[in-house]
C-alpha cells in the first residue's frame, strides 16, 4: 500500500511546484506590466474610442473602478502574456507519463495552439472590434450619447479575447479527435453541415446580438475546421502500447 501511495504523492508534490512556478510567473509578469496599466487600457480601448463622438468619452460608475479595471487589465494581459511557460508547465508534467511518438506529436500541438489562440486575439482586436464599434456606435438612437463604462467595457473584449482565442483551437480539436481515434476524417467531413450550423449558434452564444460579429466568429471555426480536417490527413496513426514496447 505504501508502495502504491509513493508515486501518487510524488505526483502531487511535482504538480503542486508546477503550479506554484505557474502562479509565480504570472505575478511577475504581471509586476512588471502594473507601471503601464493606464497605457494598456488605453490602448485596448483604442478601437471604440475612435468610433465615439468628439463630446464622448469612456466614464467610471464606480468608485474604485479607474484603479480596478487597469489593474484587472494588468493581471489578464500578464496570463495571456504568460501562456507559453503555463503550457511548458503542461507540459513537463505530463510528458513522462508519454511515449516517444505522443511526446514528438504532442508539443507540436501544444506550439500552434499557443500560436492560434494569440491569432484569434489579434483577429479579434484588429478586425472584429473596428467592425463591432462602428456598429455598436451608430445604431444608438438620436439623442443618446455612447459613454462606456470601463469596468463594462474590459469585461466586453475579454469575453470576446476568450472567445476568438478558443475558435481559433478548432484545429487543434479537429486533429485531436482524429489522432485519439474519436472519430476519422470521413466521419468528419460527412457531419460537415452540422459544423457549420453549430459554428453561427456558438456565434451567436459568444458574441453581441448583431450579426456582423456573429458571422466574424462562424467563419472563422467553419475555414478552421476544414484546415483540421486538411492537416489530418498527414497526421501519423497513433501506436497501442503493445506495439510502442515492441
């Protein structure tokens, strides 16, 4: 019985110092961007403002909110920023318990998720927002001036970083369903049509009432769903463990 207790506490042990390497990591980033707070926010609120009217301006409902929300920017952008160490954490942790061909398979994986989910943010930011705030701004009603909170608007690009971050990993799904032996290729392609409805109901779900946002993310997860299916077909069949010990 102890025998069997040993490994999993050593496991433990090892999880929990991943984890505290993880966290740590996060707060120095996070340190280190605190000084730029203000300059962050005001780059991240860059794609409304240049849409609000010369007489608007973003305003704070709450007391705390012009300190809060740079700071809440600060810690999101330092766990972004922190990403790729998090998933090397990942990483280290689960690749002694992986066979050669899983760990050659694996951190490739791992690589282009980091990458896609850094290219749904950057598409969200530079193309959805200029799209979703011109907009946003002229569908008010005559006699209603557009003045933002910061607090509300923070939690509005974030819910939409997070979103555009997680449909751009649909290849990484797609290529994870396949190589598990979850599904095939075939099976895939024939279920086509209801990827292509499911991907304008998660738009519809995670994006702002309007259709222009909606179909900027559904776009998206349909071409990159079809990229997953096209990679598929070069990825290598996955091995049993009879045949790894072989």
């Amino acid at each position: 019985m102890d025998e069997q207790q040993q490994p999993l506490i050593s496991h433990l042990v090892e999880l929990r110092d991943r984890l505290l390497r993880a966290v740590l990591a996060v707060l120095l980033v996070a340190l280190c961007l605190f000084p730029f707070a203000n300059d962050l926010y005001l780059f991240l609120s860059e794609p409304l403002m240049r849409h609000l009217p010369e007489t608007s301006s973003m305003i704070a409902t709450e007391v705390a909110s012009p300190f809060l929300t740079p700071f809440k920017l600060t810690l999101s952008t330092a766990i972004m920023i922190a990403v790729p160490y998090l998933l090397y954490q990942l990483w280290s942790f689960v690749a002694p318990g992986l066979y050669d061909h899983e760990r050659k398979l694996v951190f490739p994986l791992i690589f282009a998720s980091t990458v896609l989910f850094f290219l749904g943010i950057a598409f969200a930011f530079y193309v959805v927002f200029p799209l979703i705030f011109a907009f946003l701004t002229q569908a008010a009603p005559e006699g209603v001036a557009v003045m933002t909170d910061i607090s509300s608007y923070l939690d509005f690009v974030l819910k939409l970083f997070f979103a555009f971050g997680l449909a751009f990993e649909v290849p990484i799904a797609t290529l994870l369903l396949i190589w598990t032996g979850a599904s095939t290729v075939e099976s895939l392609t024939e279920k086509r049509p209801y990827v292509i409805v499911g991907a304008f109901v998660v738009g519809m779900l995670l994006t702002p009432p309007d259709v222009i946002s909606q179909t900027l993310l559904a776009l998206p997860v349909w071409l990159l769903f079809e990229l997953g299916l096209f990679s598929a077909r070069w990825l290598p069949k996955r091995r049993s463990q009879e045949e790894e010990e072989a």
